[in-house]
C-alpha cells in the first residue's frame, strides 16, 4: 500500500474534517489510475468517480480509493 498512499498523497490537495481523511480533486483521478497503469474510457471513469464521490463533495477520499484498490487488486 505504500506506492498508492504516496501517489494519492501526490494528488491530494486538502483534508477532510468530516471523514477525518485526505481527500483528492475529482478532476484529478485519472492522474491518479493513469500512475498506477489502469486507463478507462471518460464514461466509465465518470461513473467510477460518481461511485468514490456518492456524496457528491467533489473529492473522494482515500479510504474509498483503498476499497477500489483492493476490489482491483484480487
């Protein structure tokens, strides 16, 4: 996990008190799967981003980035 954390870390820009997490720019996930090798077509990236995002707060956080990545990952 130490290579996901640095490069969320490289992309996240402000904290979220509320989940008490680190948070990344919506418009910056595809940096963020594009550095760990995954590419996806904009639908489906849009959609990914409104599943990580449910709220709606324009960031996702990196506990729900650590779930995708082990749904990926197995």
């Amino acid at each position: 996990m130490g290579k996901l954390r640095n490069l969320y870390t490289k992309y996240a820009t402000i904290g979220d008190l509320l989940h008490n997490d680190l948070v990344m720019p919506n418009e910056s996930f595809h940096l963020l799967l594009g550095e760990l090798g995954y590419s996806m077509e904009p639908l489906d990236l849009a959609s990914l981003v409104g599943q990580l995002d449910s709220e709606g707060y324009g960031y996702i956080t990196y506990n729900n980035i650590k779930k995708l990545y082990k749904v990926i990952r197995t």
